[in-house]
C-alpha cells in the first residue's frame, strides 16, 4: 500500500532558507543543499523549495541550487515560487527539479497548469492554494497569503484538477504559522472535492499532528517548516508517532 | 563504464549521480560506439510512450539499442521500462523495443492516477538477491503499467491493482519506479542491479 508523506518545506530567498510566522517576519536559518540533504538523510519522503526571492539574482541563485540538490539528494523534490510561465517550468525541471508549484501564476491564468501538464505531464505540476476563511466559505489568497483573489477555493480545486494538476499543495492561511495543528475543516474539504492527492499545510507544531491530519481527513501527505527548521522536533520522532498511532509510513534508511 | 542512454526524455542528473555515488563511471550519450563500449546500458526517461520511441527511431537507435539488449545488461527506468514491452497504448498503440513480451497499458485501479508516492516491494519467489528488499518503500510516479507473464515479474507493489515495478527476463531488467529517488533503498537496488548482471552475464559465459 501507498504510504502518507512527511515532507519539509524550505523557504528560500535569494538563496538562503527563511521562515516567517503568518507570511510576515522573515529571518535567516541556513544553506537550502545542506539542510535538503540532512532532511533527506533524516527520512524526509519528499521535499519542497518555496522561492521568496525578490530579485532575478535570487532567482537565478535559485536554479544553482536546484542542480546541486538533484546531485546530492536522492528523494523528490519540488520547486514553487515565481514560476509564471512554461519557459520557467523548463528552466527548472532541466536543472533537475522533479515537479514544480505554481500559486499566484495560476490564479491569474489557469490555462498555465494545462499547458505545464501538457508538456510535462501531470505529475509534474503541483498548485498551491493559499485558503483563508470568510463568511461565505474559503477564498484564494494569492502573492503570499496576502491578496484576496475573490475565488472559492474549493471550486478552485476542482477547476486545477480539471486544467491538469497533478497535486494540490494546500495551505491554510488561517493557521499558518499558529502551530496549532492542520487545519482539519479545510483539508477535508478539499481532500474530499478532488481526486488528485492533496498536500496540507499550515500549523503543525508538534509531532501528534501529522497523524491527526492523516486520520481525520484522506490526505496523501503533510508538510511542516519550522518546527523542523528549529530542531523542536525531527522527522523521525513524526514518523515515530505515525508509527505509534497506525498511521502507514515509509521506514527510512536501509 | 555504465552509459546512460541520452535521448531527450526527461532529466537524468540524479540516474547519473546515484551510480557515481556507487563507484562506477558513467557517461551520458547517443554515440553508438560510446554505447557499445560501455559494460551496462541503462535506458532513463520520463514523458509519454509514443513520443519517447519517435525519438528513439529519429536517433537511429531503434535496432542497435535491441542489440546492445542482447549483448550486455540493460536496465530501463520508469517510461525506459515501460519501452522494454512489445507495445504500448500511451499516445495511440506504438510498437516497443519488444525485449520483454508484453503490453504497456493504463493502470487499472479505484485509487487515484497518478500512482504517485511511496509503495512497498513484494518480492516474487527465486528473486534470491531482491528478497532483502520485501516491504521496502520506493518512489513511484506513473499511470501506465506493464501487462506481462507473471515469469518476468521480480516485484510488484499493490495499489488497488497488482503493478509491476521490477521486471527481468535474461540480462534486461525493468525497474517501473524511480531508484534515483527512493532514498538509500534505491541506491542499494541499482547495486543489487549492477552486482546480479555481472553474476548472470558471468555464469552464461
């Protein structure tokens, strides 16, 4: 059987790992190979690059950095931020990324996923969706949880799964940051609107809530920064308590 | 020397790494006389059935790569396995490198396509140097499988379907998921993989 992912993202800006709570506040933590390669040793099932860079120094920084992680991990990685067009997809999957994520881009053209899926396959493309909650139900958040787009993110869901998305990489705004625990409510929402594997993301703050996002909703993986960025917890002590609560995880090393 | 077979079917950095990673030489080429050198050849890839056999007839290396099949091991890799079979319904039914009878066909399952994500090995009995890995996760990433006779089949991984993820027959070996991304366990098969060949290669000599 197909086992749930544990998966570290790192936010990268002009080539350095960052972590801001709530999107704002950003600080320095380290080398994005280095810690990609020491959370690839420490059993992380997948990882994820988030490209903050402001300048197309930072981007370019970026690529380098794409082509020596390929040569130095050997677990899949994805690459989102900044990617707006096909010509970015290219750049980035040549230099060695496995998959790349779109946000904003795809808000604001979705035939984008269609022609990334095209050309690359589905697999290859993953959505992120910024959800934060209104009155009405979730909305969009786009260029970093700030702006709302106006859409109904679970219609938006369903819309990428229709342009070719592979995966979708959900974050809750709301939570965010608050390390409180997933946001139950709005992965099961989406989980259960799609039939593309979903990420959540968003406020986990200790080991015990990667197997209540897996054990209250379907989601195929759950992704965390900072705790692990700030060695509050490891990757194996989640995995650990995966195990303990009979969640199905892959065992890591060999 | 292990050459990889470069035929413009997606991004063989980390193919090329975890072998190095392992001690061997590895060169990235469609230069028939560097192919021919070479002790293994391993057939990457990644994109669609019909576009990767376009682009292997276009190379020229349609009947030598069906030669070097009978000469030395050879390993294909995710979509490179998949071209092994004798045909494939990826992109419209096109013709494969038909050095493992078979078909390559949509995976026929409940669960959600693509098949991406870590799935565990089932290792077939008399595969002796696979058993260590019973049970060990690798990375998958695909919608199509292979249809063939269970005699080819060294593991499979169960997703609502039984897919076959390590085929062989003689001195070709198939491997559907992505060893270069299965972490220490999929290092360790490409060894388990270079060290099997040698052994059969030497014993039929």
């Amino acid at each position: 059987m197909i086992v749930k992912r544990i998966i570290p993202c790192l936010d990268v800006k002009e080539g350095k790992v960052v972590k801001g709570t709530n999107f704002v506040s950003l600080r320095e933590l380290g080398d994005p190979v280095q810690m990609a390669s020491l959370y690839s040793q420490h059993g992380a099932d997948e990882i994820i690059f988030l490209d903050i860079s402001a300048t197309n120094e930072g981007r370019q920084t970026m690529i380098d950095i794409v082509r020596e992680t390929a040569n130095q991990v050997f677990v899949p990685f994805t690459v989102g931020g900044g990617v707006r067009t096909v010509e970015d997809m290219t750049t980035l999957l040549k230099a060695g990324a496995d998959k790349v994520g779109m946000n904003s881009a795809a808000v604001a053209n979705p035939d984008l996923i269609t022609e990334g899926a095209n050309r690359f396959g589905s697999q290859c493309i993953v959505v992120a969706i910024d959800a934060k909650w209104f009155e009405d139900g979730w909305h969009v958040m786009t260029h970093g949880g700030k702006v709302d787009s106006g859409l109904d993110a679970l219609e938006w869901a369903k819309t990428v799964e229709e342009k070719g998305a592979g995966e979708i990489l959900l974050t809750s705004v709301d939570t965010d940051g608050v390390k409180d625990g997933f946001d139950i409510r709005l992965t099961k929402a989406v989980v259960d609107a799609v039939r593309i594997p979903v990420i959540a993301s968003g406020g986990c703050g200790s080991p015990e809530h990667f197997p209540e996002v897996f054990q209250k909703t379907d989601v195929s993986a759950a992704l965390a920064a900072s705790i692990f960025h700030e060695n509050t917890f490891t990757i194996g002590e989640v995995k650990d308590t995966c195990v303990r609560e009979g969640v199905s995880i892959r065992e890591s090393g060999f | 020397m292990i050459a990889i077979v470069d035929y413009g079917m997606g991004n063989v950095a980390s193919v090329t790494m975890a072998f190095k990673r392992l001690g061997y030489e590895v060169i990235l080429t469609d230069d028939q006389n560097k192919l021919r050198a070479a002790s293994h050849i391993v057939l990457p890839g990644v994109g669609s059935f019909q576009a990767a056999m376009d682009e292997i007839e276009q190379r020229g290396l349609l009947d030598f790569l069906k030669e070097m099949a009978q000469e030395k091991p050879f390993l294909g890799i995710c979509l490179g396995m998949q071209l092994l079979f004798s045909e494939g319904y990826e992109g419209g039914k096109t013709k494969g490198l038909d050095l493992i009878p078979g078909t390559v066909e949509r995976i026929e399952t409940d669960y959600l396509l693509p098949h991406i994500g870590w799935n565990g090995l089932e290792i077939k009995p008399g595969n002796d140097a696979f058993q260590p890995y019973e049970g060990k996760h690798v990375y998958f990433v695909h919608s199509f499988q292979a249809k063939t006779d269970k005699d080819f089949l060294v593991a499979t991984s169960e997703y609502g379907t039984e897919v076959p993820a390590i085929v062989k027959k003689d001195h070709v070996y198939g491997i559907q998921f992505h060893p270069e991304k299965s972490g220490e366990v999929g290092v360790n098969l490409l060894k388990t993989f270079l060290q099997e060949v040698a052994y059969v290669s030497h014993s039929s000599n």
